[in-house]
C-alpha cells in the first residue's frame, strides 16, 4: 500500500489513528496469523487466539457456519442472533472444538462492538473516507445501544464458562 504522509502533511491534514493502522497492517501483513485458506477444522493447531476479534472473517469453515446469524439491526433480532450463536459456542465445546468456540465468542464480541459503532455513528461510518478523521458522535441510536447490550451480555457470559476458560489457557499454552 501507498504510504501518502507525505501528501498528507502537504495538505494540512493530520494523519489519523485509521490511517497508522492501515500502514502498521500493511508492514505485518505477511505475518498475521489467520490465514484465509486454512480449513482450521482440518488444522485447529495453526489456530491462535489473539486478541478480541481478530480473525474473525478469515477461519473457516467457522466464519461461514456462524456468520449467517449474526445479525443486530434491532433488539429483537440481536437477541435471536445472540442466542443461535450462543447455542453454536457450547455446541463446539460439546464437540471439544475449542477453535469454533472461540470464533463463537468472537462473533459475539463484534455483535457488540458493531452494534455500539452503529449507535454512535449514523450509518456505521466512524471515519472521513476522504481525511481518514474520526467523524463526531452523532447522537445515539437507541435500538443499537440495546442490541450492543444484548451482545455484550451473551458475550460476557460464554466468555466466563470454566470449560471454555480451562481450554483457553490450554490451547494458548499449547499453540499460543
């Protein structure tokens, strides 16, 4: 990717927290864990936790098994979308698939942080597409704070199960 700073500062424009991310991608890129052509059924192993959702869109089969009911657009449908992907995580700890699980949690985690993007700002843009500048809070949509809520309490719950958290620690000994 093109590093524009320099066209940046001729501009006046300050660069963004957004804009250093893309650059700090761009530079680990080649190392990031999650590889989108990993059956992570097939190779749990090659599976890291890392932090929050990082991922999240890359492992399969998980992603297309659990991304169809991840939905959060009012109340009613975080709360069904809440409680099928619920159900999925402690299928795969039955299953002791500790990587769909995981994914579950993940996905569970973005409800929320999506839902609480989309009640701050108003049609989920949070930066200028032109400046790469955090827009301004505009008010709060109500149903995507109570959808954000829904998430963030099935996420918290699944997260403390102690069969969850003991295969947590051991795959992160394990794997990393």
């Amino acid at each position: 990717m093109n590093d524009n700073r320099g066209i940046l500062k001729k501009k006046n424009y300050k660069i963004s927290s957004k804009q250093e991310k893309i650059t700090a991608w761009e530079k680990q890129k080649s190392s990031y864990p999650w590889k989108a052509p990993v059956d992570y059924r097939q190779n749990p192993e090659k599976y890291r936790v890392g932090k929050g959702e990082q991922g999240v869109l890359l492992c399969e089969p998980y992603k297309s098994e659990i991304l169809p009911f991840w939905r959060f657009k009012n109340p009613e449908v975080a709360h069904e979308s809440a409680a099928k992907i619920s159900t999925l995580f402690y299928n795969y700890l039955e299953k002791g698939e500790f990587v769909g699980a995981d994914m579950a949690r993940k996905f569970l985690q973005m409800g929320y942080t999506r839902s609480r993007r989309y009640a701050n700002h108003k049609g989920g843009r949070k930066y200028d597409p032109t400046t790469g500048q955090e827009l301004p809070l505009n008010g709060q949509d109500e149903d995507k704070v109570e959808s954000a809520h829904i998430f963030y309490q099935a996420w918290r719950k699944i997260e403390s199960d102690p069969i969850y958290q003991e295969m947590k620690q051991g795959w992160k000994q394990k794997y990393g």
